[in-house]
C-alpha cells in the first residue's frame, strides 16, 4: 500500500535529518531553489558535484519529511490516487472491518467494485478521517465551552 519510512533511532541521524531540513527551508525561503548537489562522504568541494534539479513544491515536501523524521515520527507516503482494501482501510481508520463494511453501506464513505471486492479511494478514507476529526473536535469544543458557561471550573 505505501512507503513506509521507520523512525530514525540514533541521534547522529536525527540530527543530519534536522540540518538537512533546515538547509532546504532556508534555501526555499530565499529562492525558487530546484538543485541539490550530491556530494560522496569525505568530499570537500561541490564543484564536480551532480546536481538533482527538483521543483520547489517536491523540495518543500523532502522538508516536512524531514521535519517529521527529525522529531522521531515514522512517515509513510502513499499516492492519493491509491485504492485500498477493506482491511487496509479500517486499518487506517482503526476501526473494524464490519463497520467498515456499514459505513461503505450506509454511503459515508464512497467506494467502487472490482470484481466483487469493495475498493476505496484513499484520498476518500483520509477525507473521512478528518471529517470525523474535525466533528469530533467541535463536540469537544462545545462541551468546552458549555462547561464555562456553567461555570465548572475548567
């Protein structure tokens, strides 16, 4: 299903990941920068260097791996067009297979038949998914506010 990239152990790595990170920022901060040069271990100089020319926006998402990697966070890419399984959804989702299966139902989430194998679109899973978030987090934050209101102490 995806990429899977595990969190960096040692702080040696966690530390190249953060100068790498910073590097990029400062170089996309200042430029439309697209080249990165290649350097061997141990090389000195750049001149000779290979340069990989990249667009901006894919610069910008090698930094917020980066980012993400220099806090101890595992990172997984996964293409937005990616359909997935059932399984592999509610995996996602951390939810169940049957209520999967009663949410794909019940036309909360959208999916399409292969052969007689349900598929979902990933890009409709992770929209469900903040769907939920964002109610979720509005419920709490009218409870919040309710508890305040009542004066409750919190």
């Amino acid at each position: 299903m995806s990429n899977v990239i595990d969190r960096l152990d040692n702080k040696e790595d966690l530390e190249l990941a953060k100068a790498a990170q910073r590097c990029i920022v400062s170089a996309l901060d200042h430029s439309r920068a697209i080249n990165i040069a290649i350097v061997e271990e141990g090389v000195e100089r750049i001149e000779d260097a290979p340069l990989l020319k990249l667009p901006p926006q894919v610069l910008r998402l090698f930094s917020d791996l980066l980012g993400a990697m220099a806090q101890g966070k595992a990172v997984t890419i996964v293409p937005k067009e990616l359909d997935v399984t059932t399984q592999e959804a509610a995996m996602f989702l951390n939810v169940s297979r049957p209520y999967l299966i009663r949410l794909l139902d019940e036309g909360k989430i959208a999916f399409h038949k292969v052969g007689t194998h349900r598929r979902i679109r990933f890009e409709d899973v992770v929209e469900y998914k903040e769907t939920r978030r964002k109610s979720a987090q509005s419920a709490l934050q009218a409870l919040v506010d309710q508890a305040q209101e009542l004066d409750m102490g919190y």
